[in-house]
C-alpha cells in the first residue's frame, strides 16, 4: 500500500490563527486607551463617532487577517483547494482531471513526487493509473513474481441495468454510490473494459515503463458479503428507527471498503451498535473476511431483525 502521509492526522497549522471582531476591536481600544487614558469614558459610549470610527478599522483588520489566512491555506496541500490546488498540483506536472474533485487531486499530488522519475516504486505506479481517470477509485501494486509487476484496478464503468447482474449491481451500489441515471447502474471494471486497456497503455509507454519489466494490469477481485444480524432492545424503543440507523452506520463501514483491508466481526458489530442497542447477534458472516493482494471486500446485502428484552 502507499507510504503518502495521513493528511487527516495533521494538527491545524499554526500560521492560520482564530479571527474574532470583538476581539480585534477590543486590542485597538486598549491600545489606544493606554496611550490616551482620558479617552476611556469616551470609548464606553456605543453611540461615539468614535467607537464607530474604531469598529470600521477592527472590522478591516478582521477582514485582512482572514486574507493572510486564506492565502497562508492556499500554500498547505491539505488546505489548498480550486484553483490553488491546482497551482500545487502543477509542481509535479499534474493536471486536473475533468469531473476530478479536490480530494482526488490532492491524493495525487500527496504521491506526485514518484512522477518525477519512471515508475518504479508502488506509489508511482498508483499515481499513473489514478491519473488515466477519474472512474478508476482504487490502485493497488505488488509484484508477483521478480521482474513482474501486478497492477490491479478497482475503477467504475457506466453500464444499462438491464444488462447488469444483481450480484454486480450490488457490489457497484456498495463502491460507488447509486448511479445519477436511473436506467443505469455502476459495476466494477471487467478485464475487457476500454478503462483497463487505457491505463495499461498508459503504464506500458516507454517513458514510464523500466527495461526489463513487465507490467500486467488486472482488475479488483471483490468479495461479497451478506450481513445478517439481530439487533437487541428494551422494550419501548422504535425499533424502525434503530434498524435504519444501524443500517446507515453498516453502510459508512461498507464505504470505507479498500483493497488488503480484512472486514472483521468486530468492525461490523461495532457499526452495528448504537444509542438504544443493547446487543448484537450476528448470524453472518459466520467469520471474519480476509482480503490479500487484489482484494477487497464488499458489504452488498444487509438483514437486519430485532428483538426487544428487558434487562
């Protein structure tokens, strides 16, 4: 996997401070309250052309503090957002994607360093799959054998529902969210697919190939589970409700589905649980779900019941 930094974990940076009007129109007060103390009565008086004099000067130096902040921002990569992303971005000769947001761009450019030379680490591999398209969500890289390199795609291809199995439409509706055409559905790329030849002419030309190296591009091998579980309850509870937020917190744990990442019990049931819950029973999967090279797995059903017990 890649060795990009957590950009999430990273404290605020110092040089972006709090703003508050009040306060900046307090320090000018004070401040102009010790070199005239005389003035003191004057300044407690809201109606003062004074006071307000003084307002407009606090309210200007808010506004420009919020710029130094703004621009302090648009130089951080996990701040920098538009068009200033896209400055950034341009360090590394990466381009923004058409329909790429700045989430996805800011991935990119975290690994674009490893674009400066042939691929060749994992990262840069990833990085030039990631480029080829906005469809492809997920890369991962190993080498299976020496002097072969395996690039797995996880990518998203459009396709009419009627020709789409229910399997493949749940494990598209897991990974990538219900499509915006309603006669459509997203399923995950097939090796025959025009986005897996595109991304293996990419990592095949000759600058970006090392001698000696083959490349084999493939695509993600997902791995469906069915979840099925029973949800504990005092008695008195909505239990519709309960169902429903439960259902909601499986399915945030479900997009969070990445490649080598096992789905344990313990994960699901910890999602399971919530405010009026006292227990949960799980029936399936009877074990935990372990994901290698390639692999992933994939919430694409959930049955939840319940049962309400007194304590």
């Amino acid at each position: 996997m890649s060795s990009a930094a957590d950009l999430s974990t990273l404290p605020p940076p110092a040089v972006v401070e709090p703003l508050g009007f009040d306060a900046v129109l307090a320090s000018i007060k004070a401040d102009l309250t010790a070199r005239l103390p005389e003035i003191a009565p004057v300044l407690a008086l809201e109606s003062e052309p004074l006071v307000k004099l003084l307002e407009v000067a606090a309210w200007r130096e808010t506004v420009l503090r919020a710029r130094v902040n703004d621009a302090s921002r648009a130089v951080m990569l996990p701040w920098a957002t538009g068009a200033d992303l896209d400055n950034l971005a341009a360090r590394y000769d990466i381009v923004r994607l058409p329909g790429e947001d700045d989430d996805r761009l800011r991935r990119r450019v975290l690994i674009g360093y490893h674009a400066l030379s042939a691929a060749g680490s994992a990262a840069s591999w990833r990085l030039r799959a990631l480029s080829v398209s906005t469809d492809i969500r997920q890369v991962d890289v190993w080498a299976d054998r020496p002097g072969r390199v395996k690039v797995c795609l996880l990518a998203r291809v459009s396709d009419d529902a009627r020709d789409v199995t229910a399997q493949d439409a749940a494990v598209g509706r897991s990974l990538f969210g219900a499509h915006p055409d309603a006669s459509r559905c997203w399923r995950a790329a097939r090796a025959g697919d025009p986005i897996v030849a595109q991304v293996a002419a990419a990592l095949l030309a000759e600058d970006v190939r090392p001698l000696s190296v083959d490349v084999d591009v493939t695509v993600a091998q997902a791995l469906p589970v069915a979840v099925s579980a029973r949800l504990i309850h005092p008695p008195g509870m909505d239990a519709a409700q309960l169902v429903a937020q439960a259902r909601q917190r499986l399915e945030t744990l479900a997009g969070r589905s990445a490649y080598r990442v096992d789905l344990t019990r313990a994960a699901m049931v910890a999602a399971l649980m919530g405010d009026g819950i006292r227990d949960v029973i799980m029936t399936s999967p009877a074990e935990d779900v372990a994901a290698g090279p390639g692999e992933l797995p994939v919430i694409t059903a959930i049955d939840l019941t319940t049962e309400a017990r007194h304590d």
